[in-house]
C-alpha cells in the first residue's frame, strides 16, 4: 500500500484526534487522468496490466511486461509519496506562519517571545521547507507528464545528500519542544497561537483548513525522514536494474539508512520521560501487551520497559472524553531484576492451560463472526448489525489472546517477589529478555519511586507508549491487509555464520488471530557449523502477515529440562522476521530468501496456495498406485478391506508415536512425505524397511495426504449434504438413529476403512496427557481430510476462502467428533441393527 500519508502518525499517536487531516491517510493519487482511478491502490491490482494507461497488447514479451510493470509501479509509488509530500509542506509552512509575527514583536515594548526563544522553537524548519519545496518543484512535473524514460534517481539523492538540516533538528528538538511547553504555560497569547495552527489541505481535497498543534507539527520533520527510506525501498523493488536511477536510488538509500541508524538512539523524542535516580533521562525503551498470571487467573497488562524500571500497567476505565490513564500494579528496577532458571521457579504457580478445542472451537467461532461481517458489508447491511458482530468479534478475540499462550516467561525481584507472564510465541519472550539484559549491562542502581514519581511514571506511560492497539484483527482498518488464508510451503534450506560447532534446529512461527504461534520444527542437526536441514514444511496460515525462523541450540542437559511442558531451555542462537506480501508469495514459483540474525545466515524458500486452491481433491489420472484412486479400486486390487497403506502407516504410529507431542498436528517434512508416497504408489518391497527408519511425523503426515488425496472423500460426496444435516439435529435419538444411518450406507470398503481409522484416533486420544492430542485436536485435523467433498461437489460460486472454511469445517470437525465420543461402533452390529425404525435420509 503506497500511501506514506504525512499523517499516520496522528490516527494513533496524537491526542488531538481533530488534528488529523480528512482522507490525508489515503490520498488519492495525484494523476486524474481516466484510467488512474483515484481509488486505485497497487495492493488491489491482480495484475499491473489493469493500471497502465498504455495498451498493455503493445508490451510484447512477458519479460518486457514485468518491466513495464514495475515502471507503473514506480508512478504509483511516486504519486503516493508526492501527495504526501504535499501535506508535508503544508505542514511546514504552518509552522512558519506565526514566526514573522512573532519575530515582528520580539523587538517592541510587549515581545510574546524573545528572539533566542523563537530560534530555538522554530530552529531549522525554514532550511528544511525549502530542501523540500525545491525536490517537490523539481519531482512533481516529472510524474504528471510520466513516460517510462522519466529519470528522477539525482533528485532523491540529491535530497538524501542534505539530511544533515534534519540532524541539526533532532539534536535541537527536546529542547525545542521544552521551550515551547514553557512559553505556552507562561505566555497566554502564545498558548493560543500554539494550540491551533491552520494547515493548508491538499489542492484537491474538500478541505480547505485543518487544526493542529504546534507539538504535533514538530514531530513531522522527524517522522518524515523513517517515510522517505521507505519511499526509497520501494522505488528500488520496482526500478530495474538497468535503469539509470537505480544506483542513484541505491545510494540515495544507503545515506539515508546509515542517517537513520546514527539517530536512531534519539529519534523518538515522544520516548523522554522523567529522569533516573542517577539524573539521567529516563526513556522507554519498548512496551507491548502481555498476559499476566496474576491470583491464578489471566490478566492482559500494558508493560512498560525504562532504561532501569519494568513497569505492568492497566488501562484504567475512564469516561468518554476523559483523558486514558494507567494504573501501576507493579514495577521492579532492572537493577533488582533476575530471571529465574527453570530449577529456581519449581515453587512459581502452575499455569492452567486451556484446552486446545477450547482455542480451535473460539477460532471456527471468530472465523463464523468474520464471514457474516463480509456478508453484511457485501449487501450493505445495517452498520449497527455490523457494529454488533465487530463487537462480539472483538470480545472472542480478547478471551483468545488471553486464554491461548502458555509460554512462561518469569520475573523475578530480588527482594522477594516473583511475577509470571504467559506468551504465544517464543520469539517475543527472547525480544523481552535481550532488551532487559541489554539495559542491565549498564551500571544501574536500585530504588524505589517515591508514590509522586510513580504517578509521574505511570502518567507519562500514556503518552510514550508505541503500541496503542490491543492486536486483535477487529482494531484494524478496513483497507489494512487482512492477511493470508491458506498454506505456506518453506523449505528450510541451511544455516552458516555459526562460530562453533553444535547441535542445531530451527522452529518456524506465524500470526493468527493476532498472535504469533510455533508451527513447525526441523530436526536436529548435530555437531555442526553449517547445518544442512532441507527439510519443507506445510503451514496453515490463517490471516497472516508474517513468518518468523528462529535457530536453536539443543539442550541436551538433563538437570536444565524442567517438569513445566512448555518450557523452552534450548538456547536461542538467532531469529529473524520477513513480511509476507501477498504480491509476492502468491506465485506458483518457489521464491528463495535469506534471514540474517546475529550474524548467522538462514536459507530458505517459500510458496504460498490460496486455501481454495488447495482445497481442490485432484483424482488420479492413472489407475495403478495408491494415491489418488478410489479406495474401492485399491482395496479390490490388495484383495484387503483396509488399504494397505492404511494398515501399515496405522501400525508404525501406534509402535513408536502414539507418545509423540502433536502427533497428527505438527508438519512432517514434505520431502519425506513425497518418497514415502512414492514407495507406496510404486509398491516398493524397501517400504517396512523405510517405514522403520522414518520420523514418525513424516508417516503421520503421510496417512494425512493419503486420505486428502482421495478423488471422493472417505464419507463420500454423495452423503455430505446429509452428514452435515445429521449433525445439525438436535434431538440426540434422531440425530443417533441419522448418524448411523448414514454410516450403514457408506460403501463397505469405505466404512471399514473409517471404523479402523477411529479406533486408532481413539487410542491416540487415550494418550493425551503425553501427547496433548485430544479428541477435538484429531477431528480438527481429520474432520474436513474425511468429509470435504471434491471439487464437483462443493460450491463454486464461493468468493472468499475464510467464508466457506468456517461454516464447513465447523461441521466437518463436528461430524468426526460425534463419532469419536460414540461408544466403539463395530461394523457387523451397525449392518445387522437397522437400529429403531431407520428413516430414509
């Protein structure tokens, strides 16, 4: 999405919310003519073809079209950054506005400011409007009458070359700010001035005048320099290689990221608070949402991390209008801070973990809730019905982040008390540990606040903090990304960088729901500087937007290995992040990459199916092997009444698996998965030899595969319209008499087959304690492999993939769970027993 609006920063940052200027956030691009749409955003482009006002037949090959492409989006980029660019001036000049005024009066009998007050407030703006008027002068003529020829490379550079005005600034700007907060309380006339500056609007827009203050003003100049790295960025993905701006572009980056990074320590000056014990500023350093155990029960709490304090805030209730305040429940000084190691939190609280169907049922729940708010916007509903599910949404989204992460993190005060957060996601608790352990390098000293420098504390939480949202989807725009539904295929490729030898595995995470979860592991790799692991893995993603690799380092010390399930001792070597842009991983093409984390490098790549593309059951064209061909053809041929592969993947997960954490669950590595498929379908004589020699996931994975492979599902097409009626039945002897129903008239190899495989999940399921497999975990994973029917069968006029994922697999699930809860069903008593007075269905 193009828009780097001047103004983002207010939607969320500023306390004056009239201060943002109308539709800044998504200005329309500056081109008007016809086959520009205003409305036109790259992100909502299928195809760049759509956009080019020249005729895209005339583009010859598709290599020349790639580049033509990525010349449009160029000028979507530039007319983006342009219009921002605008407001940016506006925002300047109405910074300058009342400094004639007041330098007018600084020399007469009745001064509002002295000169030295008015030079340090409004020090440097003048040089930065004019650095910015001229590269607007120079850039806007170019994009209005653009042809691909166009070159603009030397004006970016040009504008990188004089970002030492923009240090000057930042140096200046705390006491600038100060300066100005000290006359404003001193000087009514200038309070005036200050609390209400008249900025232009853009020349297009209805908007003729906007208010702000002068404070949020300052911080433009600051914000705008993160907004033209960025621009750069993007102008680089989309400029070809041979272009004459791309070295340009290049350095114009380089210059501006090496700026960024020798200001960074100081570039958020809303992060100033009060000062530390030692006199030194106290700043924050990051914040964010945490669960809480507190009293034995789970609290979402806003925790502030200071050079030297932790601090665990709630967001008080305040009434409507009135100022958001915090409210301290603890804090402990870093100097006083100690993790405690897994031997040492033996006495800490036990954390009760929710169930897993518990988290998959508020899903499918949240998943309903969604689709119906899609629904109603598509028939333009009534928005206080959508109001409503936004609400309820909201509500399951919140008992979700609360109730679903169990990885403790503990803190502990040296003078006594321990406290215990739960997180999702193992990436986020080392983030927290290395910033603590970062500031706890320095020479701090302990305290304690007095009761007023802890009001002060918690009163400048508010304004400090960088996360303003609790992350749940129902807090995003309706324009923001609602992330991607489906399946992410990466393969892990390698690993170097590592200084010695060890024993190494890497877990991969995404966000869902708001929250990042572990969605797979790769085995270990021992005693090794260069890992080769290969391995491929198959991610469910659902609303995702990012994909986290973190490397490990395997602990195999049995004193370190505590009792509590979801501890984590191995040693975090590295970790990185990369986004996941829809434009780019949704391409039938594997599409390489590389993290960098620590020095370390990580090699992997990615590919990504849509949820309906990967929901299509493609029957085999051939008739031989076991893959893909009707289980009555394999069973006739086997002369079995279960399939062989069937029988043989069943018995080695009961041998060596059935103890195996997430059995079913978590990924086998794809590539195992192919050759065991191979042997299978060419009905090698090596299988039980392979079978033995396998990871247990990989055969797992392998059953799994059998069955969604399968040209009908297990329950068959033709039933699927009564199983999802059966189960929708509320008396239970109807619903009893219609689900057995259905199973007698399932084809005999079929039903058999099906009453094999739930004897095993049931088995399974006996050992959840060990394993944390439940019922409900296996009728998620099998329930819609069973029952989903095959492409004929399910409705093609469904648009949106959640839509059709929710409602269906809500009953599939269901229908599995029905009859793993039923007492053991034998298939000779079913076909005997036309139980009470069956009714055709």
């Amino acid at each position: 999405d193009f828009n780097y609006g001047a103004d983002e920063y207010d939607a969320e940052g500023n306390e004056e919310p009239k201060a943002l200027p109308e539709g800044s956030e998504t200005m329309p691009y500056i081109d008007e003519s016809p086959t520009m749409s205003p409305q036109l955003s790259a992100r909502g482009q299928e195809s760049g073809d759509g956009v080019s006002p020249t005729p895209t037949d005339g583009l010859g090959t598709g290599g020349e079209r790639e580049a033509g492409k990525g010349l449009e989006m160029r000028k979507l980029v530039l007319s983006g950054f342009l219009a921002s660019e605008e407001i940016y001036i506006n925002q300047l000049e109405a910074l300058l506005l009342p400094m004639k005024p007041l330098k007018a009066t600084a020399t007469t009998s009745q001064p509002v400011l002295t000169l030295q007050q008015i030079e340090t407030i409004f020090y440097k703006i003048q040089d930065i409007y004019e650095i910015h008027k001229e590269f607007y002068d120079s850039l806007c003529p170019k994009v209005q009458q653009w042809d691909s020829n166009v070159t603009m490379g030397h004006l970016f550079q040009k504008l990188a070359s004089q970002l030492g005005v923009y240090k000057a600034f930042v140096d200046n700007y705390k006491i600038a700010l100060e300066t100005a907060e000290k006359c404003s309380q001193s000087n009514y006339q200038f309070q005036k001035i200050s609390e209400e500056l008249k900025v232009k609007g853009p020349k297009d827009s209805k908007e003729s005048h906007t208010s702000v203050t002068m404070e949020a003003l300052l911080y433009k100049p600051i914000d705008r320099v993160t907004r033209s790295t960025l621009v750069l960025h993007d102008l680089l993905k989309h400029t070809p290689a041979d272009h004459p701006d791309y070295p340009l572009l290049q350095d114009a980056l380089r210059i501006s990221q090496n700026f960024l990074s020798s200001i960074n320590e100081d570039i958020d000056p809303r992060r100033t608070a009060v000062t530390t014990p030692k006199g030194e500023t106290r700043q924050l350093v990051k914040d964010g949402f945490l669960v809480e155990l507190s009293e034995g029960s789970r609290k979402l709490r806003h925790v502030f991390l200071f050079t030297d304090v932790l601090l665990c805030a709630k967001l008080k209730k305040t009434a409507v209008g009135k100022h958001q305040q915090y409210d301290c429940k603890w804090y402990v000084p870093l100097a006083d801070l100690v993790f405690p190691s897994p031997e040492e939190s033996e006495h800490c609280p036990q954390v009760h973990v929710i169930p897993d169907h518990e988290l998959e049922d508020m899903k499918m729940k949240i998943s309903a809730i969604k689709s119906e708010v899609q629904k109603e916007k598509a028939n333009k509903g009534q928005s206080r019905a959508i109001e409503r599910l936004k609400k309820k949404m909201f509500e399951n989204e919140f008992w979700l982040l609360l109730n679903s992460p169990a990885i403790p993190f503990r803190i502990h005060n040296r003078n006594g008390k321990s406290y215990l957060f739960l997180l999702s996601s193992d990436y986020e608790r080392s983030e927290w540990r290395e910033a603590i352990q970062k500031l706890q390098k320095k020479d701090l000293q302990a305290f304690v606040l007095s009761s007023v420098e802890l009001q002060v504390l918690t009163g400048s939480c508010f304004k400090l903090r960088t996360v303003h949202n609790i992350p749940v989807t129902s807090n995003k725009d309706d324009d923001e990304s609602p992330g991607l539904y489906g399946f992410l295929h990466v393969i892990v490729h390698s690993a170097k960088g590592f200084k010695q030898s060890a024993n190494l595995y890497c877990t991969l995470e995404v966000d869902s729901f708001g929250y990042f979860v572990s969605k797979a592991k790769t085995r270990v790799f021992r005693d090794t500087t260069e890992p080769q692991w290969n391995e491929e893995f198959e991610i469910e993603l659902e609303g995702s937007q990012s994909l986290r690799i973190l490397c490990y380092e395997k602990c195999y010390d049995k004193t370190k290995i505590n009792k509590d399930n979801n501890e984590i001792v191995d040693k975090i070597m590295g970790k990185g992040q990369i986004q996941l842009d829809p434009q780019a991983v949704q391409t039938k093409n594997w599409h390489m990459d590389v993290i960098e984390m620590n020095g370390i490098k990580v090699e992997f790549s990615m590919k990504f199916t849509s949820r309906d593309m990967s929901l299509k059951r493609t029957p085999s064209k051939k008739q031989t092997g076991v893959f893909g061909v009707k289980i009555s053809v394999v069973t006739k041929r086997e002369r079995s009444k279960v399939p062989y592969i069937v029988r043989q993947c069943i018995e080695e997960v009961e041998k060596r698996g059935i103890e195996e954490v997430g059995i079913y669950r978590i990924s086998g590595v794809a590539t195992d998965i192919q050759a065991l498929k191979a042997v299978f379908d060419a009905n090698n004589k090596d299988i039980l030899v392979m079978l033995s020699d396998m990871d247990i996931n990989a055969i797992a994975g392998t059953l799994k595969l059998y069955f969604r492979e399968l040209p009908e599902p297990l329950l068959t097409d033709r039933l699927y319209p009564a199983f999802m009626e059966g189960i929708a039945l509320s008396d239970p002897a109807a619903k009893e008499n219609c689900m057995m129903h259905l199973l007698r008239s399932l084809p005999d190899p079929n039903l058999i087959t099906f009453l094999f495989l739930l004897e095993h999940l049931k088995r399974v399921a006996e050992k959840e304690p060990i394993n944390k497999m439940s019922l409900h975990n296996l009728a998620t994973v099998f329930g819609p492999t069973l029952l989903r029917p095959s492409e004929g069968e399910s409705k093609a006029h469904l648009t949106l993939a959640s839509d059709i994922w929710s409602h269906d697999v809500m009953a599939q699930v269901q229908v599995l769970l029905y009859y793993l809860q039923h007492p053991p069903i034998s298939f000779t008593e079913l076909k005997r027993n036309t139980l009470y007075f069956s009714t055709d269905v």
